[in-house]
C-alpha cells in the first residue's frame, strides 16, 4: 500500500526516490498523483521527508489538483544550466536534477528511479546525473523487487473498490459483445449481418471498443479476440479478417482500464458460437476443471507460485504437455497460472519461472486465475479467466461474476 | 524517413541501435515493425546488418507478422543465464542481451538506445550491459539529436496518408461535437438535456470519446475540453462538473491515433455558444490574424524556429507578453507555435527553446501551427491549431480542413 512506501525505503536503504514521466498510462506517476493530465512531470520523495512534484508551467492546474507540494519547473533557470552544460541537454537536465534533489537536501546515498519513459535519453540522463553527483547512487529494479511493485501489491479498499467497478464494465460489455454476436443470423457455417455480409472479427472487435468508450474506460492495449487457429496461440489477437465460423473455439480476452491509465480488470471466456464440437468441448472441461481446483485451492498468504505447480500438477495428470516440463513448448499449458494486476496490467504478485517469495496472495492482492490450454496444430485453444482479490480479512473474491459456459447459442 | 536510418546511424557513429519495449503505444518500436500487438521485444539493427526482432513464444504469430527476421527469446536459456549472474535478474538481462549483440556480430562500439520503458529498471539493465561489455558504449539521445527522431521527421507518403485519414477522422469527429453540442437547448444561460439537467463538461468529452471510438481510433492522451478560466490554462484539459456556459471561450485540442498507438493527428478550435463577448471576440480576432499569418509565411526548408519568433513578433505588435520575453509568464502567448507530430504526438521538427538548426520543415515534415492568448485572470483563451505536412515537391498542405469560426450559434 502506498503507505508502505516510506518503510519499504528503509528496508531498502533508499534514501529518496525519483518518478518521473507522463502523469497518465504511467503506473508510478499515477499511484503517486492520482492520474492528472501532464505530459511530464517529476516527483522527488526523501525517505524521512515531503514529496515534491515539479511541473510544467502550463500544466499548473492539474499539477496543483494533486494536492502534493508543488514546484514549478521554470523556477530552475534552463538557459542557464544548458549554458552551465555548453549547450548539452542531456547534462543540463542532469543539472536540473541534481538542483532539485539538493533543494530537497538530497545530497548523496541511494535514488530509486521510476516511471515510464524513453529508455536511451533517460539512461543518458541519470548515467549523467551520476556523475554530477557522485555521491549518489542510482538504483534500478526489476519485477517484484521494485519498491513500487512492492508497495502495490496490496491494495487498499478504495483500490479494490475501483478493480471491482472496472470488473462490473467489464463484463457488462462481454456480455453486450454475446448479445450482439447471438443476435446474428447464420449462413453457411458462419455469422452474417443483415445485409447478407460475414460479420469478421475486425467488426466485433470495433463493436467491443464501442461498448468500452459507451462505459467510459479505456482499451489501450487492444482486446484479443481470436477463433480456431488463432485462439491457438495466447497473445495472437485475432484475425480481423476471420470470420465468425461455427463450431470453432473463440478465446475473447478483454483488459481495460480506467480512462486516463488507471486500474485495469482482465477476463477471458472461450466461447463456440453454435455447438462445441466433441474436441473442443472436451478441451473446455479439462481447462474448466482446472479453473475449479484451481480457485478452490486459494488460500491467504500462499506463494503464488504454488498455484502455478498446482496447476501444472492437474494439466499434467489430464494428459497436457506443460511450460514446467519444457519452457520451449507451444502446444498444451504455455504460460503461467495469473498474474497481479492494478495500475500496470502485469504486476506483482507473479506465478510463473520470475516469482520470488515476496509473490504471495497477501491481503490486498489482486490477482488473475487463467489456466488454458493450446492447440494451434488442432486448430483450437481455451482459457477460462477471472480476477480475484485478497480481502483484509483474509478471504479470496471473484471480482466479478459471469457464466463460464463455452457454447453460445444462434439462430440455425 | 526510416530508409535514412542507415545513413544517420554512419552519420552519429552508431555501431548498432536496440529497440526495446511493447510493440504497441511505443513510437520506436511500432516505427521498426509495424505496431503489432507484443507486450515486450527487442529489436537489434546493426549498421552494416539486417534487423532481428525478438519476441516472446505467445507472441510468435505478431512477431511473424512484421515481416522482420525473428528469433524466439527462450532460444537463450534464462535459467542458465540467472545462474550465471548468481540469480540476479538484471544482470541476467544484460547477459542476454551480449548474447543477442554477440550472436548479431556486435562485440563493440556504439550502440544506440530507444523505446519506452519503466526507466528504473531499464536504467540498471543498460548500466550492467556495459559493465559486461566495456567494449561497448550505449548511447542516449536527447529530442532532435535523437536518431529515431531525425528519421521520423521526414515522412514518407504513406505515413503522410495516414496522418491525412487521422485529420479526416478527427475533423469529423468534431463536426459531430459542434452539432451534439448546438443540438442542446438553452435555459438560464447554459446548454440543457432533454430531462432538463445541465449538460456537463464531462458528458461532452464521453461523447467525444464515443464518437472517436466509432470511428475506431484511440485517444490515449485523452481531450481538452475547457471552458472559461480552463481555456485560460493551455493544457487544462477542462473540468468535468464544468457546465456548458453561453459565451464563455471553449477551447477544444483533441489528438487522437490510430488504434495501436499509431500516427496521430492534432486539432484546436475555440467557440463560444451562442454569442461571442467583445472581449472574446477581440481575442480571437487576434489570434486568428497570427494564425493566417503565420500559416501564410510557411516556407520549406525554413528553420521552424523562425515561426515561433514571428509569432512572437506579431502577437507583441498587438500588445500581448509572449514567452520569448519571459519563459515564466502565465498570461499572453505562453508556449510555441507548433510541433512535429507522426507516431509521437509531440516529435521533431520542434519550434521552441529546445529547437536545433534540425528542426526545419523539410519535405516529409508534419507539423502543428497552434498560435493562442491565455488569460485566465480574465477568464478566457483562444488557441487556433490546424496540422500541416511539407509534401515532396516542398508544397504546404493543410492536412484536414474544417471551419475557424468563433460562435457556435444555439437555440434561444
């Protein structure tokens, strides 16, 4: 939780830490401002001190709705630094920093750096910030040994409250997406508009987008919608030219967020317009089955990965090749159990080969439950998500209820 | 234009340029392979070589798709790898990386850095790469010194095109605002619904994003829609409670892109519903006679630097402060007359403090001419932008048009 923030500096001997970038679809800025629309910003937190954030002129106004202190940036005099620097922007902006830091009496020790940006001009800027302030250390980290995917990693009830408002839109429009494709007449094995046309898969992934704007959240990672061979392979994300052919197994895996970059939700279904052949139904029931175990096994406090051998263990006694065996394998079990999602999509706690023991369910995580499995050679593929939570007191909650049931009936 | 990167890599010294990140919502990258949906590759280019993507196994079928040379990520073992670095996962990375390097015949010299990336994280990987290869010298680049940015400046015709159906788009998308808006009635001043409550501000922008979804674009950097004292702040993007006031200056900047974080386009008008205040009108009246001025002394080849001075000129000859006379002033022309735009909202040729003798509207530039007045003390601004492109033979397009005019009458 964001109030760990200043014990799990000490715990890593941080002695301040640097956000920098965009104030939206920017996780570290967003948890630490609230979202507001500036295009760069830079916030300095001293481990035993107030956070400063340091705006644009023209960006004042949402700057100052963040209720942080705030300090406009042009109060460092730029030509004189770049002059200071011979004309190198790179070095004045490395200036600019020190200046900053040192005003917040950061004069050494070790600076945590984080937020979105472009990778080559910010390692040109701290590697010169480092050797401005010698003194300083900068420090990087990676996955759940972040400070920030730490402090995230539990959420409070507001957060939670916000997951599970996004999880309720969510699958009011994946269930406004099984209406509108069982509101379609079937010719010749497959769904025809009213004008007689294939309805393809670009035209229902337009419509989803629509129900998204409708409901005034964000997709900004796309939405896989992919049937036969696609479904096949778990990030292809669907043909837009395919058509919406009978039979044939559907994974629609739909992650949003809050418009501006805020929390996410993640849901899958796999669904068979029409019938389920025997294949893929028998498929379905083995991926549900593990689904089932899976969420029933759930307990508070466990390492997650523990859910990734279990379902490992299941895939394995029904007879699926699994990513435990051969980490090089594409057809069977593929990917890991779930994930932590919040700000970021991808967050800690994680399941799979990168998880460490700080990944656990503890009170506050939120997490996704997604076992599939993938035949791209069979043409067909499965994977049964939902979001769950770790309540305060312990107990695990879907985020958001929706029939899991795989065939979805249209008219002969 | 990107058949120029081999040519600016001999030109800056580069050895080789790596290009990090999603494939989505990530200029450098979409740039290179055509923004397919990847959540994380890398791409490595040699000078003298051919590129190589590579992409994680899930994402076999998008990496394919690019057309590029491709290798599958786990062909390095990561478990070998994170024992050799003592289970340290950056430097696991950074040995991964000198395998790619190594395996593409790059032992040495510069390298360039580019993508969009959590900075802590990628700032330490970068850092531990040239430890293990000390031969090596990783290079970031700063705004137009930026290879990336040098190549994206010049625009080939299909990039062009496509900015040209974004400005199609996104003038349509404001023609049906302006008529969603004049379809409201009026009572006590302000525009009404049908239920009789005030339409607000926010209603008006979910709208926005409706219709932009319709047409099946994003708007990842969201919309400014401010009224009054917000359209006195350049980048206030408007509050949403904020009711929509008769006579009061709107300024609407809207900047949406493809789907997939493509080429964007970027487009203001301000209006007044109803009637236009004198003091309104004068401002306006000034801004537009800059704006046709400006747009009138466009030349190719011409520093666009040159621009934002003339826009200085012109708005002091009126009597306004402009930022030219002070980088801190808040009323008064307070920011520059434009920027290059494509797959970066804001990218080179650049017109403000920060431009180089780079940044010039050669053939192949798009760019905005934005000139505005602020005055949030007197609770109004006026910024007019249209988009503009150099086409070969060095004529200036206007890349969309729709209509400059203040008032947007309404029904009594």
């Amino acid at each position: 939780m964001k109030t760990d923030l200043h014990p799990l500096m000490r715990q890593r001997s941080l002695d301040a830490i640097l956000v920098t970038g965009p104030g939206q679809h920017n996780p570290a800025m967003f948890y630490l401002t609230g979202g507001g629309h500036m295009t760069h910003a830079d916030l300095i937190l001293p481990r035993d001190g107030e956070a400063v954030l340091y705006y644009r002129p023209m960006e004042r106004d949402e700057a100052a709705a963040t209720g942080l202190k705030t300090k406009n940036i042009v109060d460092f005099d730029w030509k004189a630094l770049l002059k200071q620097a011979d004309g190198d922007a790179v070095l004045a902006t490395a200036l600019r920093y020190k200046a900053m830091l040192e005003a917040q009496g950061i004069t050494g020790g070790r600076l945590g750096i984080y937020g979105q940006g472009e990778v080559g001009e910010r390692f040109a800027v701290f590697s010169a910030l480092q050797r401005v302030m010698p003194g300083l250390e900068i420090v990087g980290e990676s996955g759940s040994d972040s400070l920030m995917l730490a402090a995230m990693m539990t959420k409070d009830e507001a957060e939670i409250g916000r997951i599970r408002a996004m999880g309720k839109i969510t699958t009011a429009v994946v269930g406004k997406t099984a209406d509108f494709l069982t509101g379609h007449k079937v010719r010749d094995g497959v769904l025809v508009k009213p004008d007689g046309e294939p309805l393809t898969v670009g035209e229902v992934k337009r419509k989803i987008n629509l129900f998204l704007a409708e409901a005034g959240v964000e997709n900004p990672h796309g939405t896989i919608f992919a049937i036969g061979r696609d479904a096949g392979v778990p990030h292809s994300t669907g043909t837009p030219a395919d058509l919406l052919e009978l039979g044939k197994t559907i994974v629609f895996d739909i992650f949003p967020c809050e418009a501006g970059g805020g929390y996410h939700y993640d849901f899958t279904r796999t669904w068979c317009l029409g019938y389920a052949p025997d294949e893929a139904q028998a498929l379905y029931e083995d991926v549900l089955a593990v689904y089932r175990q899976v969420v029933d096994a759930l307990q508070p406090n466990a390492p997650f990965k523990d859910f990734q051998n279990l379902t490992c263990d299941l895939f394995e006694a029904q007879g699926h090749a699994t990513i435990r065996q051969d980490t090089g394998i594409q057809e069977g079990y593929v990917h890991s159990v779930g994930h932590g999602l919040g700000l970021n999509l991808h967050e800690s706690p994680f399941a799979g080969s990168g998880a460490s023991e700080q990944d656990v369910l503890a009170p506050g995580a939120v997490f996704t439950i997604e076992p599939g499995l993938y035949y791209p050679s069979r043409g067909m593929g499965c994977r049964i998500e939902d979001t769950f939570a770790v309540l305060p007191d312990g107990k695990i909650e879907r985020l958001a209820e929706f029939p899991r049931g795989l065939v979805l009936p249209v008219e002969g």
